[in-house]
C-alpha cells in the first residue's frame, strides 16, 4: 500500500463515520428539526433566511433586503442569514434547500473532523491520537448541540485549520524556500479567518481570532531562542488577521450598520450578557452527559440554557487529555491547550468568576456578544488536542510505524470506544424528522394559497404553541408529531418557506422601532402590552386591531379564540383558528393628513393614540414640504415587488403622502416617476413618499451602501490573499 493511500484511510474513515451517524441526513430522507423550546432557531430563523436567498439568487436577484418578516429586513446585516458564506452560496442556489440543508451540516462536521486530524498531526499526535481528537471535536458537546446554530458551527468548524496555520506560521524559518512558505501560509490564516467571518456568526470568528493571537504569542515565545525571524513571522501573521478581515467586510460592514441601529448599538450591559448565565452544575456533564437532565428528553431543569452549557466530549477523550497532562507536561503544546482549556472555561463561567466581568470591561468588543458560555467551543477543542497527545503518549515509540502490534491493537480499541461513546450520547442532542413530511405544506398553507384577499400573516401564540409542542414531544426523543402539526400556525419565520409574509418575525438583532412595535425574544414591543389570556381565549385591546389593520395583516392564525372587533371567525383548520381582517389596509395607501412628532417615544405613542386614524392620517418625525388636509383620496396600487424593489402606481387630486407598510432602512432611495425623492419614516417603521397630485409612479430602491462598500473591500482583501498565496508559490519555484 502506497504511504499517500494508506495516510488517506484515517481520514476516509472519519468522513464515513460521520456520514454513517448520520445517515438520514446523508441519505436525504431525514431533515434536522432541533427546538429551542419556544421557537426552533434552524426552523424559525436560520433556515428560512437561506431558503429565501437561494430563490432570489437562482432567480437572479441579490440577498439584500429580505420581505417576508417585519415588513422587511436587511439580509446581509443578519449576520446568522449566512449568505456570505460560499458554501451556503453554492449549495442552497444550486440545490433543493433541504439537501442543501443536509449537505451544509455534513460537510462542516466532516471539515472539523478533518482539520482537528490534520492538526493534531502536525503537533506530532500518532494517527490514533489524531483520530481521537478529531472525533472529539467534531462529536463535541458544543458541535452536536449547536447544530441548530448553523452559522456558529459553520464558524467552529474551521478553528482547527486555523490553529493549523499559526502552528506553521509560527515554525517556518522566513527564508524557508525564499519566503514562499511563510507567504503561503500566512494567506491560508488570512482565508480560514474570512471564512469564519463569512460564515455569520461574528462572536465565534471573534473568539477564533483571540485564540490564534494567543497560540502565535506563547508557541513564538516558546521558540523564540530556537528559531530566528520572529518579528519577521509576526508581521506576517498580522498581516494575514487583517487580510481575513477585510475579505470578511462584507459581512462586517452590514452587520455593524444593523448593530447600530439595534438595541446594541453601544454594546450590551453586563446583566443582558449573562442573563442566561452558565449553570456551573453543568461542569459535571464533562463527565456524565445526564448529570442534570438534558433538553432531548425535556429532564433539564438547571437555570441555564443546556445546548449553550454543554460540552461533553467523551469520558475517553478526558481521561485521554488527563494522561496527556501527566505524561506530556513539559510539551509546549500541553502548556498551550491546557491554558487555552482553563482560561476559557474561566470566562464560561461568567458571574461564577469575577474573570468575565473584568474581561467584559477591558477585551475590545466583548461587550458587543452575550453567551459567554459559548467560549466551550475553545474548551472542547483544548480538550480534543489534549487527549490526541495523551493517547500519543501511551503508545510504544514505533507503535505508528509497527502496524497491528498489541500497543496499535488497544490504541484503536480506545478510538473505537470513544467513538462509541460519543455517538451513543451525542446523536441523542438532535430531533431528526421524516423529510417527506416536513416538506409536507402545512394545511393552513393550503388554505391560505386558496384565498384571493391577500396581505400579511399573524400568529397569535405561536410561541405558546411550540413550547407545547416541546412539552408534547418530550422534548424531541418523543414522537415528532408535535413539531410537525405545530407548522400550520405558520409562525416566524417558518412561513417564509411557503411563500407568505408575516408583520412580526423571529430574529437575534433587529432595528430598535420593529423592536418597539413586535418585541423580540429579548424584550417585549408594543404589541405584546396589546392583549392577554383569559381563560380560553385572547382578549385584545383596541389598539391591538388598528395595528394589525396599518401593518397590512389580513389573516390571525390563533390556537384560542380571539375576542376582538371586527375579526371574521373563517373557521378551524386542524387545531388552528383562522380569523379574517376585513379592515386591514392595503399594503401602499394615500394619506392626506399627518402629524409632526418630536420623538420615537410620541411616534410610538401616537400609532396607538384613541385617535389616531389608519389610513387617513401617518404620524412622521419631518415636515413633509406641504400642508395637511383630509381631502386625500387617492389610491395606490404595486404594479411590481421583488426583494430589493417595489415599483407603486399613484393617483390622487392633491399633493399628498404615498405610505407603504415597509420596513423604512438605510438604503432605500424612492424616485417619482425617475426624479430622486425623499423618503420620510412615517408610523414609526414605515416609509413614506410625498406624490403631486396626479397619476405617479414611485420606485422604491434597496442601495445599501454597506454592502456595496463591504463588497469593494472584500474584494481587495481576497484578492490580498490571492496575491500572498500566488506570490508565495513562485518564490517557492
């Protein structure tokens, strides 16, 4: 057997356990479904952003604006959307988004195990010690768990490639082969970084790039009498971080436009950080994974957030990293992770230790992230490392080159029983249900299709319905049944998938006036304050009405009846009430007469004022350039809506306000019949546009020049690295 074949069957063996576990997804007849209790944040968040950017993309439009929730969100900005991220690019335009779904989960399992076996390789781990870590970590408490979180796995995965890289950052003499190594491999930091970034989610490519800075400083002062051209390697290594960056612009840029103008615009307090604070009781799952219950089975009932506190890796892998503590501590690599392990874990435990808040307060942009218990992802690959080297330090000096000896034979033995283990406890951590029937359209969705009065959806408890679910299924090792009957309320943003448009939403940052008006899953909005339980039913306040009414919802999907004038009961589809909104407001109307407020408060307060009139009259925060009047009675039709634009015939007799129920964001520009016009915020989150008197056609135009200055830099640091890698490779000639 060749040495190329036989090095590659470790790995062969790796990507087939991983494809072997997960054989419904492999085989495309499963599809991952994992809640988070009161909404399920695949389900209800990432997946339908990548569904719908996969349709604007094979429809050959840009994933810019995203209508379908809160009358409209900046995609791009929501970071966790992923649709920076090539393979998402790739995989949801070319394929059925469920296949993409399963071929996005696989891949970033198998680009773990893979690169956490390169690494360890490269550190000096035997093939048995590599194959251990790597299924360590890619079978890690914090991989399996976070699953649901696609962008934060997609982000995790890509660590160990990247400590890859400082290691032969940090070891390359820098006139190794002219230079050209070094070069070279300081542009595969600067990529791994951008792709990290790219991925979406910001707080692990953070943490990442915290932990290369910390490996590149201690391995080039453990090296730094043994090895000369340090500064010359650091200059090199800083270079790549920054080149990472700037190719992540793209993503960076957008989403700080977002953050701005979100409720963390100046960071987060301390309190919001750790308000779902790590449970330290959590510590005894390293070694027993139901020590406190777990959320499969609905049996946790500690004070945190399990998926967010959990880290198992594997009894074998600790008492592996323990015997690489014993047997191997004077290896800098053991000084390392075994630092890297407690430090990390130090700041896990957020109020436990006043470590996380000195941290919080000095580390620039810690404040920015909550979770701190998601630093775990540097602890399970600490111990993954750890644990390759210690079953490196059990083996017979020749045991790699021996073949089948006794030592190689037990080495296996206990690779083989971690992956036991691991899989045993870890593919309990996910709810995977029959694709067919997920991909199944909801009887509501049928419905609804059948009705020619069209508008927004609302649903009225749809968290309440899927916290029953949860409970139902016994978390998910129940039937799924619950899960799958729950999609006819059709709440946000599952309703994405079936083409309707919901007034709420379900995102992680929205601009603060949505916030003000739906809530979010951090505070509650306007909207919340608006109605109540009362025994069997809603009973909603007036305001309630007149808001869904200006937001353009035409049906309220409800588990209970709702008391409320002027709902149209329209009958029970399963366990669903559809109710019908005959007062709902076009999604564009003409307005005549407005009010001048001088605040977001009095623009808040105002949209639910006694009388205040829908459609008659907007509340704005600038003088629209004319006086009011009552008069208006004009009429406005959408003659085209696509993604990033919405093109509005108008007609009325007098000057007057064209209001469409659209998110207003910077970006949107608006013309009047090709001349530019100004766009005015009007009912705290919508956007209006005065028209002459007449017949018009108003254009509205989504430009964020966020993106379009994030894409120009990224550009230039791709095409950096590109250049680094290029050039690296003809020196090496």
């Amino acid at each position: 057997m060749s040495p190329r074949l036989r090095s590659a069957i470790p790995r062969a063996l790796l990507a087939l356990c991983i494809l072997t576990t997960y054989w419904n997804l492999t085989t495309m007849r499963g599809v991952l479904i994992t809640d988070d209790i009161g909404a399920s944040d695949l389900m209800n968040d990432g997946f339908p952003y990548r569904f719908y950017a996969g349709e604007l993309l094979r429809g050959g439009e840009m994933p810019l604006w995203y209508p379908p929730v809160y009358g409209g969100f900046p995609l791009i900005a929501r970071a966790e959307s992923g649709v920076c991220y090539p393979p998402n690019l790739l995989l949801f335009t070319l394929l059925n988004p469920y296949v993409a779904l399963n071929c996005v989960i696989l891949l970033t399992l198998i680009t773990a195990a893979l690169g956490m076996y390169w690494y360890a390789r490269e550190i000096g781990a035997g093939i048995h010690g590599a194959m251990l870590a790597a299924l360590a970590f890619a079978y890690s408490g914090f991989m399996v768990s976070h699953l649901k979180h696609l962008s934060m796995v997609n982000a995790a995965c890509w660590l160990p490639l990247g400590l890859l890289a400082v290691e032969r950052i940090v070891r390359t003499p820098p006139g190794d082969g002219r230079g050209g190594a070094l070069i070279r491999r300081s542009a595969g930091l600067g990529a791994v970084l951008a792709l990290q970034i790219l991925s979406g989610h910001i707080q692990i490519a953070y943490y990442s790039a915290l932990a290369y800075v910390a490996c590149f400083t201690v391995r080039a002062v453990q090296l730094r009498r043994t090895l000369p051209g340090t500064r010359t390697r650091a200059a090199w290594f800083a270079g790549a971080l920054s080149l990472g960056v700037l190719a992540g612009a793209v993503q960076l840029m957008p989403t700080y436009e977002l953050v701005t103008l979100s409720g963390r615009s100046h960071g987060v307090s301390m309190e919001y950080a750790t308000r779902y604070d790590y449970d330290p009781g959590m510590a005894a799952t390293f070694v027993y994974p139901f020590a406190r219950g777990e959320s499969a089975s609905d049996t946790y009932r500690g004070p945190g957030v399990f998926w967010e506190d959990y880290g198992y890796v594997g009894l074998v892998t600790l008492i592996a990293a323990a015997i690489g503590l014993w047997k191997r501590y004077r290896s800098p690599h053991v000084i390392f992770f075994a630092g890297t392990a407690a430090a990390a874990y130090l700041v896990v435990l957020g109020h436990s230790t006043p470590i996380f808040g000195a941290l919080f307060d000095v580390v620039p942009f810690m404040k920015y992230f909550r979770f701190q218990a998601r630093m775990l992802f540097l602890v399970d690959a600490s111990l993954a490392v750890l644990a390759g080297i210690g079953l490196g330090a059990l083996m017979p000096g020749d045991a790699e080159r021996a073949g089948l000896t006794r030592g190689s034979a037990a080495a296996w033995g206990l690779v083989a029983l971690a992956a036991a283990d691991l899989i045993y406890f870890q593919m309990r951590q996910n709810a995977i249900a029959p694709r067919a029937d997920w991909e199944q359209p909801p009887q509501t969705a049928v419905a609804l299709r059948a009705q020619a009065d069209s508008g927004r959806i609302y649903s009225q408890g749809g968290i309440i319905t899927h916290m029953a679910a949860y409970t139902e299924a016994h978390g998910w090792r129940g039937s799924l049944t619950p899960y799958i009957d729950q999609r006819e309320y059709l709440q946000p943003s599952l309703q994405v998938l079936y083409g309707f448009s919901s007034a709420d939403g379900y995102a992680q940052l929205t601009p603060s006036c949505v916030v003000d008006v739906w809530g979010d899953q951090n505070r509650r909005g306007l909207m919340d304050s608006l109605w109540r339980i009362d025994g069997n039913r809603f009973i909603v306040r007036i305001p309630y009405m007149r808001l869904l009414s200006l937001y353009n919802v035409r049906w309220i999907l409800s588990p209970l009846p709702i008391a409320g004038e002027p709902l149209v009961f329209r009958g029970m589809v399963g366990s669903v009430r559809l109710y019908y909104n005959p007062d709902a407001l076009p999604r564009a109307f003409i307005v005549g007469s407005w009010r001048i407020v001088p605040s977001d408060e009095a623009s808040l307060a105002g949209i639910t004022a006694p009388d205040f009139r829908p459609g008659i009259e907007a509340i704005l925060r600038e003088d629209p350039g004319f006086a009011p009047h009552d008069s208006a009675a004009g009429t406005a039709r959408i003659l085209s809506s696509r993604a990033n634009s919405v093109v509005v015939a108008t007609e009325s007799p007098v000057r007057a306000l064209l209001v469409l129920s659209d998110t207003d964001y910077p970006g949107w520009a608006a013309d009047v019949d090709g001349a530019p016009a100004r766009i005015l915020r009007a009912d705290h989150t919508m956007r209006a546009v005065a028209v002459p008197e007449g017949a018009h056609r108003v254009t509205f135009t989504f430009r964020p020049a966020s993106v379009y200055a994030g894409c120009a830099v990224s550009l230039a640091g791709i095409a950096g690295l590109v250049l680094l890698a290029f050039w690296g490779g003809r020196r090496r000639g």
